[in-house]
RNA sequence: GGGCGAAUAGCUCAGCUGGUCCAGAGCGCCUGCCUUACACGCAGGAUGUCGGGGGUUCGAAUCCCUCUUCGCCCACCA
C-alpha cells in the first residue's frame, strides 16, 4: 500500500493538521519496508539498539525525548545512505513486572504465594501478551523508525538461551559464583538488590547513645547507632586498637541493653576514634561493615529479621535461638525501633540522643528502606570484566557525549565491585544451576538435567532467578541471534552509538560493554550519548508519583509529533536538561506548533507556484540569470547544510535543527520569499519567475530534508509533492550536501545591505506612525560601489518591503527620519508634515550619544600601545576600520541634528 | 565526605578554542497591522550591573581563585 497522503492538486488547509496526517503516513513507512535495513545493500551499517522499555510500561516524557533523539539520528544516517537499523524491544523487567502482578493479586486478596510459582508466572505471561508491548506502538505515533520485523524481548526463548548461554560460560569461566554476605534486601519486594539497585538518599536521622552495661559490673559503654533495633544481632562493641583511652576494656564484655546476652569489647581498625562514642556495636548480619569486622574476629552472625522486615522469632534459620525476646516476635523493624527505645528510656541507658543526617539506601523499585542482611547469593566477579573496558576507554575507543560523563565511567570502573545476579522472585529468567542432595554437587547447564551426572540422584534447581539487568547487558548481540553465528550478527555487531539517560550508565550502559568485550571481543558500540533528564518548571524530574508528568501522546494528538519532536530536540543542549511546564503544554510545544505551522504554509506558497510545472534544473540555469537574492538565498542554504551537518556529526541536536529553523523562517520565508513574489506571480516587470521558482524548490527541496530527521511527518508531506518527487518517500532521500554550492560572502554582504535599508525604513515608519498603507520616499547618501550595486541588484525587493514610493540618491529635502546603514551610508525618509522635530532630535541624539560612547572605548583602546603592539594585527586593523566608519557617522548625525536645528 | 555540573531578559535556555555574534533565541509582554502562504502570522519595540567578590590579560559572560545558591553522581563513619 503506498498511497499518497496528499495528491498533487489537492488544497492545502491554511491549518497544519498533524492528526490527520501522521497514522497513514507511517502506515505507509512501514509499508515500503523503508525501517527494515535492505538485504541487499552493501553500504556501511549504522545501527543503534533500542534502550529496551519496561515490557508493561507506557511512555512516558523521558522515554518520549530518548526516542525521538534516537530516531533523528537514525534518519540522519539513513538519509546519508549508510544502512541503517535501529532494533527495538521491550525488557520483561523482573522486578516491576512482579510488583504490577502482585498488585493486582493483592487486589483478589491474595499474594504470589497462595497462587504458586507456575501459577503466578503463567499469569505474568497472560499479563505480558495481553497488555504488554503498548510502548512499542506508543513509539510508532512518535514516528520512530524501528524495523519491527526485528522486534526483541528479553524473555523470549532467544534471548532467554542468550542469558543461559552467558551464565554457563561465566560458570565455566570460573567467573560466577555463590557468594554468602551481607547484600541489600528490600523487605517489601523480597529480593536481594545490587548495589546499583539500592539507591542512596539523605534522610534526616537520629544517632542513638546507648548504654551496654558491663557484664561484670563497674560501669558501662556507651555505644551510637542509629539503628537501635539491631542490637540484637550484635555480637560484640568495637573500639579502635589506637584509641588509648579505651583500650583496657578490649577483651571485658557487656550486656545488650534488652537481652540477656553477653558480648565481648573487641579492637577493630574499622573504628573510626573520632565518631559517635567511639564504641561501635557489631551485627554482622545486617551491616556489610560489620559483617567483615564479625569475620575478623571469628565472631557469629545471628539474622534477627524475616525477609519482610519483621524481627525474627527463634524459628528463623540462622538466629541464634533465643535472641529476640518474645514481645518482639514479628514487630515490623521500625516498630521494633520504637519499643527498643522506649524500652532503653524507661530503663535509663538512653544516654543522648542526636541529629544525625545520614544517606541510607532505598529499593530503586518501591523507594523502601534497604535492610542489609546476610544471605546466600549469586555473583559475577567483575574485575576480569572491567579491566578490557577501562583499556578500550583509556585507548580512546569509546566516546562519551557530554565528555565528563566518561570520568565517571571510569571512576565506577576503579572501583567495581561483584555484582550480585540472583533475586529472589520468580518472574525472569531462573537460574541454571541445579544441586544435587545426595551427592551434595552444583552445576550449571546448558540443557536442563534429568538426573546427577556424578551419582544419578534426583536434582533440584536454584530458585532464583536473575538479575534483569543480566539479560539487559546482553541486548546489542543476544537481540542480533547469538550465540547462533547469524547474518544479522554478522551485519549489525557492533552498532554505532547508544543513547540513554545517565542514569542508567552504571546498571546498562557499562555492563554492555563489558559484555560485548568478553563475549564478542568488540565495543558494542563506539559512542554513548547520554541525554539530560526532563524537569517541569521547579526543576523535578517528571514522575508518576508527583503527578508532574507530560504525557507525549496527548502533546502529539493536540500538536502533532513533530511539534513535539522539534521542541524537544531544540530545546535540549548537549549534557542539560529540559524544563516543559506541565500545567502550561501550550507554552511548552508552541515553539513546535508555530515552526509546524509556518513550514506548511511556506510550503502551501512554494506548491501553489511550482506544483505541476516543469522547471529548469538549478545546475542548468546560467549564473548569469540568478538574480542576487537567489545567489544569496543559495549561499545561506549552503551555510545552513554545513551547519546542520556538522551539528549532527558532533550530536548538537539543538544546533542541527536550529539551522535549518533559522534558514527556512529568518532567510527563506522572510526574506527570499517575499523577494521573488513578484516574480513568482509573474508580474511585467519581473522576468525571471522559472528561476526563481527553480531556486525556491531547491531551497525548499533541501531545508525540508534538512528538516526530515526532526519532523518526519510535515517534511515527507510537503516534500512529496514537490515536481519530480511523485511517489518517491523523503526517508531515503540524499542528505543535501554540505559542499554543494558555493559560499559567496560579497553576495551575502550586498543583500545584507538591501536588508539594512528595509530594516532603518520599517523602524522609521513605525517610529513616525506611519500608516502601513502609505508609502513614502527615501533618499540614499555616502553609496560605495558595492552599496550602489546591491541597491540596483534588489531595488524591487526594497521598494515593496519598505513600502517606498521613490529611491533615490537625491540630497535630503525638507523633514524626514535618518538613519545610517552599513560601511558609510546613510538614509533619510522624507516624512513631509509628519516629522515630529523633537522626537526626531531625541531619536539621533541617542543614536550620536550610543555611537559616540563606543567610539571612546574604541579609540582608548587603539590609543593604547600594549593593545595595538599585542593583539593581533588583523583585530586591530579591524578596530581601526571600525573607528573610521563610526566616527563617519558620528559626523554625519550630528550635522544632522544641526540641520534640524536640535539643541 | 569526595567528584561534577549549573547560576545570562518575566520564564526556559543558546553563546564551540577570551577581541566584528560585550549581549542573543523561543515563549511571554507592549505598539501597529487580517500587506495576493501563514493572526500557530507580519512589522516594530521594551527588559539583563551575563550570581557576589577578587585576580590573570591590552581586552573576560568566556580563563583562574573564592564565596553564595541550586542540582547530579559516587561513598562502609556506625
């Protein structure tokens, strides 16, 4: 199907409609197969993987901006004729995909564990095909150019063996392993956490001065902690070995405050003297610190939670039988803090208590606080996999956008620690390790096992399952077939460049790399382009929860896509954020909407004088028949092609698309447009009206592919009805060349001369309140050679923009408005009785006084020896250059103003 | 505690290796216009001691130091 949206000869609304243009548009895309990278084609890949979204998400602003920048590079590529894929996909994302699942099992009643694991994963899976994917479509009225035959999901049956693959040559490799420490569990997801998982945050705390009491009578210690409801894992209270006063009491023992349990002082160089009391206590179950103290000290470590939070009863495995006392049974931790403290007042060991703002760590999925606890889990050792990464960065062979952004890869890489994979839930990819109990024995498999290997006994496999980031890393080549050797792997491996937020370096961004490094021996791509984050008006992130978000569907059913597109794309430099006004999407897109709406209407009057007709091809018209503004309005559209294409390569995507913004509104429309009116509506007087049409295609033709990366939809609009482009697409239209044309700075100064003297006639007219209808007469002084040239070359253009009746170079006659122009000229508008003399004096007279006060800098500047001796000679000769004309005008207006008879 | 970024017009921000882009853009505001594509427009206009203070330099919004205020990242001081 390849209909045309809009059919030569059909009217063009005055009103751009970007509703009723974009679904067929794009449906006719996809149709053309024009996102699917040829087969065929044998030029250079280019190929950006889709930061996978949430499989159950719906987009949101952040995902709106990330894809859209992803897709203007993409078209970037494409239209300069590199092959290009940009590979979409979802992530079945373990943890929030659960937390949706439970929810709504909470709504029934219920949790996961009345429905069993089978139950609860077939009811994600229904959940998952029935409402999963909406983002991906939600992309497609973005008009993002993913080729969805090539569509991924992490927990698809080839990604899925993508991830069992990795996890056995990592076991295999000796580079997984089971690990018991202290991790970050979150209570209320019930799953162990990596350490990028468990976000810090600064919250106002209290530290708490207790007194365990000696053992042996004679006194007390006094211990700080703000967690006073751990003291019943403790195992010991430290002090450091250096701290003179406290020293003696190494090897005596306390008493818990609330518990009939007996704990020695020791010496451990973790404590820091200067801290708190000085006295540390140690849980070595739920303090990574203490933890590695409890080690060193050969000392036990009693869990004294659930893994809801709760404090544990003796049942728990690990507690040490009777350390929570029985009122304490099942009191959520914080609750248990209360009547710890409670308890310790009544009791008088409550010594003092102090703000203390700390940061604690919370569960990036539900913001809960983090509870450090000791468990058995699953790790990757990655210093083996960091070392190549931090090579190829130190090599230069991974670029950042913004720079800095590569400093702070490198400093995560310095101090990488192993990462912890297993979680406890049940919706993600299970791990592949099955034990067996009666010969005690572990293995990982490719397939799974029927029976031990070594003794034939029955296996059981690991309940765990991964770390969704685990089949995230994976994503640029598990999406391309491997570990099959596959054409597309062939093809697309590595790809270009990613692009994503900066928050996500750490969990993804650096991960891939090492993966690819490790498993595919190359970067999996070459540049990492990490985009600022979008805020509303006070500076916060857009969320859900503060109900501060914008949601992109809306922006684009109300201004279109490309409204959307452009005022993002605008808006946002390099490595900054972007501010939208949630309460105001009018003022926010109205950038967007305009530009939409003055490309269509530049295009509606291009159309309506080209369309239909056959015109002389540009490159055939002899450079003698161009008229000055076509020469002019050629060397701007070349400077603007340079810009915009050199914007794109650098990934200044405000810059790429404030080029052609500028040309298209500033130059072409303002200007040109209304330059060549009259020949395009052939007036007697203008010959030349096929020329001129000839450029204005061309100059349209090129700003609308300029354009296209930005605002695929107006552009492919306007631009198919262009003459020879009848059932051709914009998509894969060449990317105009920077090069083609020429630059012709003397062009560009005379037409910046004719514009000079519109601009000082307009302000004069609205100065005087001149009616618009009125013209008047203007008369030129002080014209070098080029001045009168480009007043001959663009005389029409003048007279009709400026509204004049006579131009000429007769002396000044009566009353009228001065104004000077470039280099020494100068103009008078003859206003006749409408001249107000003193308004007239007080206009001047600031103009002499602006004039007069630059030229004094100007002229202690050139009268210094140290600036004409040490600058260099081409500035100063410019600043001499500048004295001469501005003192000439100088001159000029004041006898002027003498003429006036000002005071 | 360490590191980094930002502070420019009422708002959101450009301003790349110091000099003719020492003040710009969009939105908003004021004035006048429905001028044969566009009132989502045209023309004209106002508004800023470029966060404060020091310094380097012939010359700084642009480099250095310092202070203030925001923001981000990292971090085992309980």
């Amino acid at each position: 199907m390849t209909t045309k949206t809009n059919p030569p000869g059909t009217e063009l609304a005055p009103q751009y409609e970007a509703t009723a243009i974009e679904a067929p548009l794009y449906a006719d895309w996809v149709a053309r197969g024009l996102f699917t990278p040829d087969p065929a084609s044998t030029a250079r890949p280019y190929v950006i993987v889709i930061p996978p979204p949430n499989v159950t998400a719906v987009l949101h602003m952040g995902q709106g901006l990330n894809n859209v920048l992803q897709d203007v590079m993409i078209r970037f590529e494409r239209m300069r004729g590199r092959t290009t894929l940009w590979l979409p996909g979802t992530d079945h994302a373990g943890i929030a995909t659960q937390n949706v699942m439970e929810r709504q099992l909470a709504k029934e009643g219920l949790t996961r564990f009345d429905v069993g694991r089978e139950a609860f994963v077939r009811r994600c899976e229904r959940f998952v095909a029935e409402t999963g994917g909406t983002i991906l479509e939600q992309l497609k009225s973005l008009g993002c150019s993913c080729d969805w035959t090539r569509t991924r999901y992490t927990l698809s049956p080839e990604l899925s063996r993508a991830v069992r693959e990795v996890f056995v040559r990592l076991w295999e490799e000796g580079l997984v392993y089971r690990g018991h420490r202290v991790i970050h569990w979150c209570p209320r997801c019930h799953t162990s956490l990596s350490d990028e998982e468990a976000e810090h945050s600064d919250v106002d705390g209290t530290l708490y001065h207790i007194r365990y009491l000696l053992a042996d009578g004679g006194g007390h210690v006094t211990v700080a902690t703000t967690r006073p409801e751990t003291m019943l894992g403790d195992v010991a209270v430290a002090v450091n070995p250096d701290d003179a006063s406290k020293r003696s009491l190494v090897g005596r023992e306390v008493m818990l405050p609330i518990a009939e349990i007996r704990i020695p002082i020791i010496a451990d160089e973790h404590v820091d003297a200067a801290f708190g009391s000085g006295f540390v206590k140690i849980t070595p179950a739920h303090d990574a610190d203490d933890f590695a103290v409890g080690q060193r000290h050969q000392l036990p470590a009693p869990l004294v939670m659930t893994e809801d939070g709760r404090m544990a009863d003796a049942s728990l495995e690990g507690a040490a039988g009777g350390r929570v006392p029985a009122p304490y049974f099942g009191l959520d931790r914080f609750e248990a803090r209360k009547q710890v403290l409670a308890l310790l007042k009544e009791r008088g060991l409550l010594e003092k208590t102090e703000p203390h703002r700390h940061a604690i760590r919370h569960c990036y999925r539900c913001a809960t606080v983090v509870e450090p606890r000791l468990s058995d889990q699953w790790f990757v050792k990655m210093q083996p996999l960091a070392e190549p990464a931090l090579a190829a960065y130190r090599a230069g062979e991974l670029r950042f956008i913004p720079e800095r952004r590569g400093t702070d890869f490198e400093r995560w890489l310095l101090n990488i620690r192993d990462w912890n994979i297993s979680r406890q839930l049940w919706w993600g990819h299970r791990i592949p390790v099955w034990y067996c109990d009666a010969c005690g024995t572990s293995q990982a498999y490719r397939e799974d096992p029927k029976a031990c290997p070594t003794c034939g006994g029955a296996l059981r496999q690991d309940e765990d399952v991964l770390d969704t980031w685990f089949s995230s890393w994976l994503w640029p080549f598990s999406t391309l077939g491997w570990p099959e050797r596959t054409p597309d792997l062939t093809r697309f491996y590595p790809g270009d460049v990613i692009v994503t937020a900066p928050e996500i370096l750490f969990f993804w961004v650096a991960r891939m790399i090492f993966a690819g490094l490790h498993f595919m021996d190359r970067l999996p791509f070459h540049t990492v382009y990490l985009h600022g984050t979008v805020r509303d008006t006070q500076h916060r992130k857009m969320s859900k929860s503060l109900g501060n978000g914008i949601d992109p569907l809306d922006v684009v059913r109300r201004y279109g896509a490309d409204a959307l597109r452009f005022t993002v794309t605008h808006g946002l430099a390099v490595g900054t954020d972007i501010v939208l006004d949630p309460a105001d999407l009018e003022g926010s897109f109205a950038s967007g909407r305009n530009f939409a709406n003055k490309l269509w209407n530049v295009g509606r009057l291009v159309l309506q004088h080209v369309e239909g007709r056959a015109l002389p091809a540009l490159a055939k018209i002899p450079e003698g028949d161009l008229a000055l503004a076509d020469r002019w309005i050629l060397s701007r559209l070349r400077a603007c092609a340079g810009d915009a294409t050199a914007a794109l390569e650098a990934f200044r995507l405000n810059d790429a698309v404030g080029a052609p913004y500028h040309f298209l509104w500033d130059d072409f429309a303002d200007w040109y447009l209304e330059a060549i009116k009259p020949r395009l509506f052939g007036e007697a007087d203008a010959p030349g009206g096929d020329v001129a049409r000839a450029v204005a295609v061309h100059g349209f033709d090129a700003v609308l592919r300029l354009l296209h990366p930005t605002m695929p939809y107006i552009t492919e609009t306007l631009w198919r009805r262009l003459p020879g482009n009848d059932g051709a697409t914009i998509v894969t239209a060449p990317w105009p060349d920077a090069r083609a044309g020429r630059l012709d700075a003397g062009v560009e100064r005379e037409f910046a001369f004719a514009q000079a003297i519109v601009n000082a006639v307009r302000a004069a007219r609205a100065d005087y309140g001149v009616p618009p209808g009125r013209t008047v007469a203007v008369s030129l002084a002080g014209l070098d050679e080029d001045g009168r040239r480009a007043v001959d070359a663009t005389r029409a253009m003048i007279v009709r923009l400026a509204r004049i009746e006579q131009l000429d170079e007769a002396p000044p006659a009566g009353a009228g408005a001065h104004a000077v122009l470039p280099g020494r000229a100068s103009l008078f508008v003859a206003l006749g009785g409408a001249i107000d003399v003193t308004k007239e004096c007080a206009r001047l007279g600031e103009e002499l006084a602006r004039l007069e006060k630059l030229l004094a800098g100007l002229r202690a500047k050139l009268a210094n020896a140290s600036f004409t001796s040490r600058a260099p000679a081409e500035v100063v000769e410019g600043e001499r250059a500048k004295e001469q004309e501005w003192s000439a005008k100088a001159a000029a207006l004041s006898a002027k103003l003498k003429a006036l008879g000002c005071a």
